[in-house]
C-alpha cells in the first residue's frame, strides 16, 4: 500500500538525480530517511519503503496527497510476496526504476553461544535476504528499463566483528558479498551494484553502542575523526554512488567510517 506525502525541498528538473527514479527501502529512519529526502533535493522521484507504516507518516508527512514527487509503500522487505506485489506498486508509480537504495536493516545483540536461533533468523532475514529480495525484483525492473544503480547499506561490522551481536555482523558481511555477486550478475543488463559500508552512525538502531559510556569511549578511540557520523554523511555517498557520476564504479564497498578500518 502506498500513501501520497509531502515532496521535501524538491528541486524541478534540476539536480544530480533530475529525472532518476528511485526507491529507498528503510527510508523510515537513520540512514533510509536521510537518503530518501537528499534524493528528492537533487530531482528524483522517490518510492520511500518501510515497514513501519506510522513513521514513514510521522517523518515525511502526508500534506500531498497527490504524491508528485515522493510517495511511502509499505513493505516487510523478508517477505517475498510482499517485495514483489509493494516493488510492483511502486514501479509503476514511478514509471520504471532507475536507482534502489537497500537501507532496511536491523540489529540485535547476544553473546555467541546464547543467541537464540530465532533471533539470529530475523536478523539475517531482514538484513541479508531482504536485501537480496528487493535487489532481485528491482533488477528485473531496471533490466526492463535498460539499466540503473543498486545501492547497498553495510557496515564496518562486515570486516570487523564484536562480541555483541555475531548475527549482525554475519548479515553484513554478506550484505557485501552479495553487492560484488549483484555486480558480476547484473553487469550484462547494464545495472551496476555497490555499497556503503557505514563506522559509528548516530541512528536510532545503533543507540546501543553509544549509550554504554565504556563501549561508547572504546569505540570512538578507533575513529580517526573522533566523533559519530551523521545519517546525512552516508546518504552523501549513496548519492554519488547511485548518481551517473558513479557511471564507471560497480562491485565497491565505500567505507563511510570516520577512519575505523585504517587502524585495523
């Protein structure tokens, strides 16, 4: 289902992305939603994916019911039926799909050998097959529409696991092998496929980390810059990597770390 919202300082026919259609899944919160409205900003227009239904109203409104330039689907991306009948509502509306961003993610902790099989299972099922769901229905899409750019949301916790949440890190680490597989497959149809991999990002699921003081100052002395990023940091990556500037780059991570993985 899809409900008409307010455009967020759109920018008529102008802009990096002037004429691109995109859907952003996640685009609730954190990262999905910095990315959703900077895509608006630079012309695109937006299919804004989520599962929760009340803050995709909350965060971006329902002042324009007409929906020209950013509308909100909902949609549980581990659910295949549900991909496919939401990603089809959604193409259709924007007349094709150019660009997909895959930021619904979630996290969750437990020691390794108390992580219950079911917690590991919604992780992993969010994370990873959502991503490769969503991926494989807009690519059909993008094929159809002679090509296009997949964005994929990492993390720094692909390469550099804790003792907190192992189910995480597993799901990241194959969020980006799944991009360079996405980009080795879907070359032939002109699609091109990377991601981000983001260090400490101040959102809403990753509260965690910074709310224990001690896990807090342990991780902040392996960021170079010395501080938490921004949502709107990564959503500047996804930007040019989605972007026909990014035209000859396929099958990259991108680190977005303040410098996390040079101290490795």
């Amino acid at each position: 289902m899809w409900h008409g919202v307010r455009a967020v300082a759109p920018v008529s026919g102008t802009g990096r992305l002037a004429g691109k259609r995109a859907i952003v899944t996640g685009a609730a919160s954190g990262i999905g939603l910095a990315t959703a409205q900077r895509f608006v900003a630079e012309g695109a227009r937006v299919a804004a994916a989520d599962v929760n239904a009340e803050a995709l109203a909350e965060v971006l409104g329902d002042a324009d019911p007409s929906g020209e330039q950013l509308r909100t689907f909902v949609v549980d991306v581990a659910d295949r039926a549900a991909v496919e009948s939401v990603l089809g509502e959604a193409g259709e509306w924007l007349g094709g799909v150019d660009i997909l961003v895959n930021s619904a993610g979630t996290i969750g902790e437990g020691p390794t050998l108390d992580l219950a099989e079911d917690e590991w299972d919604r992780v992993v099922d969010i994370n990873l097959k959502g991503t490769f769901l969503v991926s494989q229905v807009a690519g059909r899409l993008m094929r159809e529409a002679g090509g296009g750019a997949i964005v994929n949301v990492s993390s720094v916790a692909a390469t550099q696991a804790n003792p907190y949440h192992p189910h995480y890190a597993a799901s990241k680490g194959g969020v980006s092998q799944l991009t360079k597989a996405l980009a080795v497959g879907l070359a032939e149809f002109n699609i091109r496929a990377n991601a981000v991999a983001p260090g400490p990002i101040l959102t809403g699921m990753g509260a965690g980390e910074f709310q224990d003081e001690a896990r807090r100052e342990r991780l902040l002395k392996r960021v170079l810059r010395g501080r938490v990023g921004r949502p709107d940091e990564v959503a500047s990556a996804i930007l040019f990597l989605a972007s026909d500037e990014a035209d000859f780059i396929t099958g990259e991570i991108l680190y977005i770390d303040g410098g996390v993985t040079a101290t490795r």
